[in-house]
C-alpha cells in the first residue's frame, strides 16, 4: 500500500479521457488499495485514478462522515451514471488536485450507478446527498472534466493562474 502523489491542475493528464479497465487484475486491486490509503491520507472523501497518472476508469469513495460511524470504502471500476433525478443540489465542491479553491456547483440531487466491484460482480446502486455528489464529481474526473469547468470563465480563470503560481513555488521549494 502505497501514498501515490496527486497531479495538481493544470495538468494534460487531468483533461484526458480514461480508458476502461476489462478484467479486475490483483494490479489493479493493489491499485484501487493505493488510491483509498491516498484518499484518507489527503484527506478527502474520494479520489479517481487520473489523479494519480493513471489513465484508467476506477474511482474509490468513502463518503461517511459522521464520528464514529463505520468507513464504507468503495471501489468502482467503470462506473457508469444510468439515472438522475431531476432535483438538484448544490454543494461547495474542492477538489484534491486543486488544493484550497472551493466553489458552488449545481448538480443531480441523485444518481442512479452501475459499475464493476473488486470481486468482478456487476453493481448498481442509488446516490444520494454527499454521496451523489462525490460520485459525479469522480466519475467527471474519468471523463477530463473538474468541478471548475462548471464555473464562470473568469472565476476558472483566476483558479487556473492561483494553481500555477503554486505549481511554482512547489517546483522551488
Ligand atoms: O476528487 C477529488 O478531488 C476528491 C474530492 C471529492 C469531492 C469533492 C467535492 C465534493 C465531494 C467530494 C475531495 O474529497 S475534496 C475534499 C472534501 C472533503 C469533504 C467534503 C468535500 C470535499
Ligand atoms: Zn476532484
């Protein structure tokens, strides 16, 4: 089990659509155990493989938040939306590989998800409330796309020049 570094926007890594994975590999269970020990170490609530360099369709997600209350960590390979309710919520979204930039974004208040689980069994399950979100913001990350393609231009913008000012300073420290 490994911490693997997160990509930080802007990165043409982040922008590329991910392949999907034929075959749960122990590779690629080894893989999913790395992305949930880097979710918790950030820590965040999800993470998808792209952020780490890997171009392929897997997420990992353990969205409990309450004290005491057991983790659920989840593992979904090719997760696919088939469903979303017309209501929608909003949700002050951040993202781990844009560290410390939090913004409104309006998605489907539930999604309906259909992947492939480490044991290779299909599944499907109904997302609600922080749960929902996480697993669109996840699943846009498989498609190359970032809570700040969903803002205003300029507001990207400043967000996009904050990152590579830190990206900078990063690469000097
Ligand atoms: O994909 C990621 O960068 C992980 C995000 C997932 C996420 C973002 C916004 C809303 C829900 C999930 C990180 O978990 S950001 C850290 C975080 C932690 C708790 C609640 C919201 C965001
Ligand atoms: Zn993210």
């Amino acid at each position: 089990m490994t911490v693997r570094p997160i990509l930080i926007h802007p990165d043409p890594r982040l922008k590329k659509i991910a392949d999907p994975v034929d075959g749960i590999s122990s590779e690629l269970r080894a893989l999913a155990d790395d992305m949930l020990e880097t979710m918790y170490d950030a820590p965040g609530i999800g993470l998808a493989a792209p952020q780490i360099g890997v171009s392929k369709r897997l997420i990992v997600m353990d969205c409990v938040k309450e004290e005491g209350a057991a983790p659920r960590p989840m593992a979904l390979f090719n997760p696919q939306v088939t469903w979303t309710s017309d209501d929608t919520s909003v949700y002050e979204e951040g993202c781990l590989s844009i560290p410390d930039q939090y913004a409104e974004v309006t998605r489907p208040a539930e999604v309906r998800v259909r992947w492939t689980d480490l044991d290779g069994q299909q599944q499907e399950e109904e997302f609600a409330g922080l749960w929902a979100t996480c697993v669109q913001h996840e699943i846009d990350h498989l498609d190359g796309k970032l809570f700040i393609d969903y803002l205003k231009p300029l507001k990207r913008q400043m967000i996009t020049r904050k990152m590579v000012k830190l990206k900078r300073e990063r690469a000097r420290a």
